[in-house]
C-alpha cells in the first residue's frame, strides 16, 4: 500500500479514538443522568484549582468509611463496591463493601479504597477508606472562592446542610449538583449576593 | 552574505569563474529561501500553542451561563476543527512542513481542550494526573502521522508533567512503571529525527529532553532501595557524559549537546551535595537493609547504567591517549567505592571534597590547553562553589577563608587574562 495511504488511514483512526473518549465520557454521563438513581450525599467543600480544567471545590463527605469483614484484604487504589442504603434524613448511607460486583442489588456504586485499618476490637471488622468517585464539582472561576466561604457560613449554623446530589446507575455515578439548603450552589450564591446588596 | 558582495570583485580579478559565481550566488539564494521557511514554521507552530492554550484556558473559566448542551458541543468543535485542519493538511500540503507541524500541535492542544470541557460539564473525578495520562496517550500517535517534532517535544514535557505529578506531588501513589512505556513510545520517532532532522533545532532540543525524561524520574525506581538512588543517579550522570563524548554529538555545538553538559553538570551537583559533613554523618547512622537489594529494579539498572558507560568509556579510550582521559570520566567508577567507605567511615566526606577539587583544578588545565575560556571558567566556578560549601560548614578562622576568596578571585582575572593575551599574540 502507498505510504501516503496508511498515514491517512492512520490519521482518520487516531482522529476517531480522540473523539470517541470524550464522546464515550459524554454519553456514558447523559445515561446516569437520565436513567440513575439519585442519592444525597452530606459535604463540605474546599476550593482548590486544576491548570487545565479550571476552578473546582472538593468535597469531603460526611459518609466516607465502611466496615467490612476481616477476612478481606485491601490495597490502595483497589476498586471496591459500596452497597448504598438511604437514611431516615434522606441521606445516603455506606453499608459495607465488596470485592465483586452485586448480582442482586441495584443499591450500589463503584469507588477506589483509600486504605484499610484492621481493628482487632471491632468484632472482626476492618475499617476501610473510601475515594468516592465524585469529589470535584467544577465551578466559574469567580465563583469557586465565594462557595468556599459561603459553605463556611453555613456550617456555624447546624440547621443548614449542604449536600451532592449524585445520580447512580450500576455503580457508575454522576454528580449532577451540589446544593445548600436544598438550593443549587450557584443559585444560593447569587440570592446571597442580591441579599447582600439590599442590606 | 559580504561573498556575495564580493563576487563581483573576485570575478573581475579572476579568481573565480563565471560559472563558480552563478553557483555561489544559487546557494546562496537556496539557504535564504530555507531560512525564511524555518521561520514560518517557528511563527506557525508558536501560534498553535498560543491558541491551543488560550482556548483551554478560556473553557477553564467553566462558563455558567451557558446550557450543558452548549458546553458539550463547544468541548469538540476546536478538536473536530483540528482534524479537519489536519486532513486538509494531510492530503493537500503533506510536503509542507509548516502545516505539518502547526496543524498537529493544535490537534494536541484541542484534545486537551475537549477533555477538559467534557471532565467539567460532568464533573467527572479523576485527578490531575490520570488527566495527563489519558490525554498523552491520545495525542503520541500525532507525532508519526505527522512527523511533528514539536509534538513529540509537548508529548515528553506532558509525560514528565505526569509522572511529577502521580510519583512526587501526590501523597503515597504507587510507583508507576506506565511512564517507561510512555517514554519508550516516544523513542523511535527520536531515532528517526537521529536519522533524517540531526541538525534541526528540534533534534537540539531532544537532545536535551530525552536525557532529563530519565534524570527525572529516574528516583521512582530506586524506592525499594534507597540506599542505591544516588548511585543510580551518578552512574546514569556518568553514562550521559560518554553519550555526549561520541562524535556524533561532539561534533556539534555544546549547547545543543545536552547529555554531555548534563552528564557533566549532573556528576558535579551531585558530589557538592555531598560534599557536606551532614550527609555521611546520616549515612553511618542510617540501617542499611541489603537484603532483596540484589533483585530490585534500582540494583538493576544501576548495573545496567555503570556498564553501558563502561562499554563507552572503553570504546573511548581506545581512540585517545591517556593524558587526554578527563578526571570527570572516572567519578561514576569511584562513586559507588566512596559511598560503601562513606557508610562505614567519615574519611568519605575528604575524598568527594578531593574529587572536586581535582576536577576543577584538571578542568581548569584542559581549558588552558585548549584556549577554551568556557571551560577554563568552568573549572574556576567548580573550584569557586566548592569553597562557597566550605565557607558555610567548617570551622575555619574567618581570615583563612578571606584569603582563599581573594586567591579563587584573583584566579579568575589572571587566567582569563593570560588567555586573552595569549589568543591576541597568536592571533
């Protein structure tokens, strides 16, 4: 074959792959986002910044461990499977973790161990460490810094919550807002903002 | 060019032909026209980056007003645009170098741009550098389709990035032994560059890249063995100075000889950070844990890098005599020596002090001989910083130190001086 065609075939292929992942990325999303299930998950942000990908805040949630049999070992970065339940609040709670994948159960969503501490007291169960898989909510520029602050507020006053709203289909998730007082983040700034220049 | 205002001059006298000056006046025609196209492509390249990076910094801002959709068809029109870019180059102008180059580097920019859009509209987690890796990974083949040096040069500074970025500035990540694939992928569009570009610009800049994308993360593989990181490091300095001693690159100029002067620079930095008292004291004190050291990755390639230099220093002293051989050769053969002696004994601290010395001192003599005022200066800057450590670390009286300033400074003029008039008698 002439050299000029396999550069071309070569090219049209790697152009194909360096759409498909973003693409595939898209998609996946756009069907948790329609067809998941939706949790809430107690945070609190911090606001930190990514070179390439902008502004975001990392959320710490208040769920954040599970307890699971000592018979199971676990290594960093290992991927383990969270059995969800929601709690009479109406947030959502870590039950235990697996190591396979749960047949029988749609209650259930995929993270990363963090690390592990086996606790020889507790009844035979090892404490394990959770990445969730949705620690970053990516904010505008501007407005990274006043959620920071704004969260800071709200957590001196322990009748407010914030939370994410995460949406989860066969343990893949995708986190659709964070909210304050069940008020979308951007929102309660603006209404913070307007409030603040009528005072 | 002042030949060629001189071509009528040498015609009329006779000393060149009619001919031979039609000749001169075509090379000379020919380069301009290539000078002029090397520029092009500088300017086309430098405004792919420019707009490359201005558009990732612009979808940073992370745009509320407007609609997930919105946002999910901006994340690809920069990259859908590339490609086309691309393929318009690819099949009109694959000749053209300027739009090889340009059109590749933004397609690169462009995926990074996409995948930015796409991990911010759906606030996708994964941290900064499995970023990195996905996005290298999709933009290294663009280097071959195109044969885009300046892509192959973002595609070594991203890999790096990562590596940093997963191994030195994330707490407790495992080693990741994927950045040596990464790197090996890169490598036979080095060779070709080797092969075909040896005296372009961007070979230059490989030369440099490619050694530093080892120096690097070369301490992620000695983990296991602590003990060995900076006899890895001195061997790999040590092999690095035999490559920039082949006459492939001695040829050329120095500054674009990067293994030779980081080989060089590398081995000297090392010895004065262990030139100081503290390091060995923590050394004796240390536990040193010989065991499995025999079957670590760090005891391997510190192995692999000691005899490949070996091999070179062998292959090089075949060709020269003895007076020639420089002290700088030596250092990764004796390094080890001293660290184990170093382990045990205090006497370590006087012989890497020594060995400094020596080297400046006999570098100080190769620039005389040589009438090379950047390498007699070399020598004295050695010798210089070397007293610099001393002055802050030892006991000496005050007035003892003074002195050696004023003689290390007065060296300078003097040598630098004598040279000079030497230059002017022979000249």
């Amino acid at each position: 074959m002439d050299k000029k065609v396999i550069i071309i075939i070569a090219f049209v292929l790697v152009s194909l792959i360096q759409l498909y992942i973003p693409l595939s990325m898209v998609l996946s999303k756009e069907d948790i986002s329609e067809s998941g299930k939706s949790y809430k998950f107690k945070a609190e942000p911090i606001d930190p910044t990514d070179p390439f990908r902008g502004k975001y805040i990392t959320l710490r949630f208040n769920e954040r461990s599970v307890s699971t049999p000592d018979s199971l070992d676990w290594s960093k970065g290992e991927t383990i499977y969270l059995q969800l339940a929601e709690g009479e609040d109406g947030f959502a709670r870590l039950v235990t973790g697996t190591k396979e994948k749960p047949n029988n159960s749609s209650d259930f969503l995929k993270a990363k161990v963090r690390y592990a501490i086996k606790r020889n007291n507790h009844g035979g169960m090892t404490r394990v460490s959770i990445k969730l898989p949705f620690e970053r909510y990516y904010m505008e520029e501007s407005k990274a810094y006043d959620a920071e602050l704004a969260y800071r507020k709200v957590r001196r006053d322990t009748a407010q919550t914030a939370y994410a709203l995460v949406k989860i289909k066969e343990g893949e998730s995708l986190l659709n807002d964070f909210l304050i007082n069940d008020v979308s983040i951007e929102e309660y700034l603006e209404l913070n903002q307007t409030e603040e220049k009528s005072n | 060019m002042s030949l060629q205002k001189d071509i009528g001059e040498l015609i009329n006298a006779e000393v060149i032909s009619k001919e031979t000056a039609n000749k001169i006046r075509e090379y000379y025609a020919a380069k301009s026209k290539n000078s002029g196209n090397r520029l092009f492509m500088i300017f086309g390249v430098l405004g792919a980056i420019l707009v490359g990076l201005g558009i990732i910094s612009i979808i940073a801002h992370n745009w509320d007003q407007l609609s997930r959709t919105v946002k999910t068809v901006l994340a690809f029109l920069p990259l859908i645009t590339g490609q086309l870019i691309g393929a318009f180059t690819l099949f009109k102008k694959s000749e053209n170098r300027t739009w090889a180059e340009a059109s590749a580097v933004f397609i690169f920019f462009a995926v990074g741009a996409s995948m930015a859009m796409v991990s911010q509209v759906y606030n996708i987690d994964g941290d900064l550098s499995s970023f990195l890796l996905t996005w290298m990974l999709l933009c290294f083949p663009l280097m071959y389709v195109f044969k885009s040096s300046m892509v192959s040069l973002l595609y070594l500074c991203g890999i790096n990035y990562y590596v940093c970025q997963h191994h030195y500035w994330s707490f407790n990540n495992p080693t990741s032994y994927i950045f040596w694939g990464l790197l090996a992928i890169e490598l036979p569009f080095y060779f070709f560059l080797l092969k075909k570009r040896a005296s372009s610009n961007f070979s230059s800049f490989h030369h440099w890249l490619i050694p530093l994308s080892i120096i690097i993360p070369l301490a992620t593989l000695t983990d296991s063995a602590e003990f060995l990181t900076l006899i890895a490091y001195m061997s790999f300095f040590g092999l690095l100075y035999m490559i920039g001693c082949l006459d492939f690159f001695r040829q050329g100029k120095i500054r674009n000889n990067g293994y030779l002067v980081l080989g060089s620079t590398g081995t000297i930095s090392l010895l004065m950070a262990l030139s100081y008292e503290w390091f060995w004291e923590d050394l004796i004190e240390y536990d040193h844990i010989f065991e499995n050291l025999l079957f670590s990755t760090g005891f391997l390639i510190t192995i692999l890098f000691t005899l490949s230099a070996l091999i070179l220093l062998a292959n090089g002293w075949r060709k020269k005599k003895i007076k020639d051989v420089k002290p700088i050769e030596f250092v990764f053969i004796l390094f080890p020596i001293i660290y184990i002696i170093g382990s045990y004994s205090l006497v370590a601290i006087w012989l890497v002090n020594l060995l400094i010395l020596g080297i400046g001192i006999l570098t100080i003599r190769e620039g005389a001989k040589l009438n090379h005022l950047g390498i007699l200066n070399y020598g004295l800057m050695i010798i210089t910083i070397l007293i610099i450590n001393r002055y802050f670390d030892s006991n000496l009286s005050f007035v003892f130190r003074g002195v050696l300033f004023i003689l290390v400074g007065a060296g300078f003029f003097v040598t630098n001086s004598w040279m000079l008039k030497k230059r002017k008698k022979n000249g």
